[in-house]
C-alpha cells in the first residue's frame, strides 16, 4: 500500500512538474520597435536560451516607443527595451533611465556596436542606412546618380520622394547624416536645392522605394534592404550609395534601470550580443554586430557597410528637436497627408 501511494505520488509531482515549471517563469516587459513578423522568432530564441524567461513584448513605432518610455520615466514598466533607434537609448541613457550592464562577450561584437561611454549601458543589434533608389525606365535622359549632388538636377524636378524625418527613422537618419558629413551650413543648402526636386515627404522609411520601383517617380530615398528588396522583385531601379557616404542608424538593446527582474534581464541582453541573435538580425538586416555573421540579400548595394559616414549618434540624439523644428519650418509644405 505505501509502495502504490509513493508511486502515486511521484507521479502526480512528475505531471504537474511543467506546470511549475511554467508558472515559476518570470515575465520580462520588452518594448521594442521590431517588426511584427520577427517578434515570435525573437521570443522563441530567447526563451530557449533564457528557459526561466517569459518575453512579454509591447511593440509600436520608434516614434511611438520613445514618446511612452520618456512619459514612464518616474515610473518605469519595462524591464528592457530591444530593436529601438541608438538614439533613443541614448536619450534614455543621458535621463539616466538604463542599468548600467556590460553583456557577455559584447567585445566580440564590431565595436561601432558597443556603447562608446561609461557606464555602459546599451548594446548595438544591426544598421540600416539611406541609399537612393533610382529608376533607370523613368529617368528620361537623367543619368544614375553617383552624387548627393546629382540629385539636384532640374530634370529631377518634382521626380523625388524622400521619408519625412518627424516621422520616419529613416529620413531623421538622412537629414543628420547630410548636416555631419556636409556641415550645417552646406547640409541646409543642400537641403534647400533638394526641396526644388522633393515632390512629397512621406512618412514611411520604405514608401519612397515602393513608388521609385513601380515607377511613380525617379528617385525614391530610402532603407538599403527595401532598396535590394525592391529590385530583386524585378524592378528597373538602381541601388546607389554615394560617394560622399551615407547617414545611417542602429537598433539597440538595453536593461532599464530599476526593473524588479535584473537577474533574468542580464541574462537576456547577453543573448542580444550572442551569435545566434545576430544570426537572427542578419535574416532582417545585411549590417550586423557580430563580424562573424553575414546573410548578405541579393542585389544589395556594394560597398554599403564602408559608405558609412562617421555618425555621432550622440549628436543625432541631443539634435533631434532642434534639427526637425528647423527641418519643418523650411521643408513641411510638401508633406504628405497622414492617413
């Protein structure tokens, strides 16, 4: 009789042992900017790696994300933030809002992708960059531009789309990444010949190569992986990186500062530095942190990774307010309608 109740035993503990096991996970409030489509993929390789972690993800826009992590600041609810702009950590790490964490094996990672300060705090994914979109069928006799400058042409005149960088990533990332490598002054009138060409600012970092592709205009300016995208559709666009550089951003990861679950939090953004998180990042982006992975997309650009200016994303930081409200005082007539 004692032999059959400690067998029953044993085998009650044995089947209710995954539901302990469940219910002893801890929830990790992740707020990111990742697309829909790479969420599950992230949370299943983080919980294999992670097995005490439940990824609870809160996802919106870069814009959106920022606005509601800064509204938080007295009372934060997220444990980490993950696939967010650089320069949105590092306004949150300027408030003092992230844990200051070194992960596991991040000096193996390109060191454009580590956090330049201490302490340190946040910790670079992948880069995505602006390159031109040009359409060889519509160009009428305009040549493929091989100059920032060369989208100045007359013949381009109401021929160009471009992100509209308050709303857009990616136009935020063109805009600083002319004033760097140009100057401000030069950057400005650049910008100002430019807005001759410009026939609307869209608010969609991909939208400006979508209409470049099917023809609706010449030039689209937008995201390098939209650009090799678009062509590898079959497309009658060239993809250019000009010879002057191009302006560029990272997605980054980071614990904030004051999450109940630290331990756990650690754990994961060691994952974020890992081989197999790049191997992830890399089915999305060409330009990882790891230098030891590489999924490089057809008919992607050439050169892209070495077309990279040298950005402060500091500056593109503590700018931001500054540049839009200058950028919209010159430039808003043209924006597209919201939908």
């Amino acid at each position: 009789m004692k032999n059959w109740l400690a067998s029953f035993i044993i085998g009650a503990v044995a089947l209710a042992a995954p539901g302990i096991a469940q219910a002893q996970k801890t929830k990790v409030t992740i707020y990111t900017a990742l697309e829909n489509d790479q969420l599950a993929p992230f949370k299943q390789s983080i919980e294999k790696a992670v097995p005490e972690a439940e990824v609870v993800w809160v996802r919106d826009s870069t814009g959106v994300i920022t606005a509601r992590f800064l509204a938080e600041k007295d009372n934060p609810r997220a444990d980490m933030v993950m696939g967010l702009a650089a320069s949105s950590l590092l306004m949150f790490e300027k408030a003092g809002l992230l844990e200051t964490y070194k992960p596991a094996g991040v000096d193996a990672i390109k060191e454009v992708f580590r956090d330049q300060k201490e302490p340190y705090t946040w910790t670079g994914m992948d880069a995505y960059l602006g390159v031109v979109c040009f359409n060889t069928a519509e160009a009428k006799g305009v040549p493929v531009p091989s100059s920032w400058k060369d989208l100045l042409n007359p013949g381009l005149k109401g021929k160009i789309v471009m992100p509209h960088p308050a709303s857009s990533g990616t136009g935020y990332l063109m805009v600083a990444g002319w004033l760097q490598s140009m100057g401000e002054a030069e950057g400005w009138k650049f910008m100002d010949g430019l807005h001759e060409n410009i026939a609307a600012y869209l608010h969609s970092g991909s939208a400006p190569c979508v209409q470049a592709a099917r023809g609706e205009r010449v030039v689209g300016l937008a995201l390098d992986m939209r650009g090799a995208s678009e062509k590898t559709k079959g497309a009658p666009i060239e993809v250019v990186i000009p010879k002057e550089g191009v302006g560029w951003e990272m997605e980054a990861s980071a614990i904030v500062k004051g999450s109940k679950n630290l331990a756990v939090a650690k754990k994961i953004a060691d994952w974020t530095a890992g081989q197999d998180a790049n191997v992830l990042y890399s089915k999305t982006y060409a330009i990882v942190a790891s230098p030891g992975v590489k999924n490089t997309p057809p008919n992607y650009p050439a050169g892209a990774e070495a077309g990279m200016i040298k950005n402060d994303l500091s500056w593109m930081a503590d700018n931001r307010e500054r540049v839009l409200a200058e950028w919209s005082k010159r430039y808003e007539s043209k924006a597209a309608p919201k939908n």
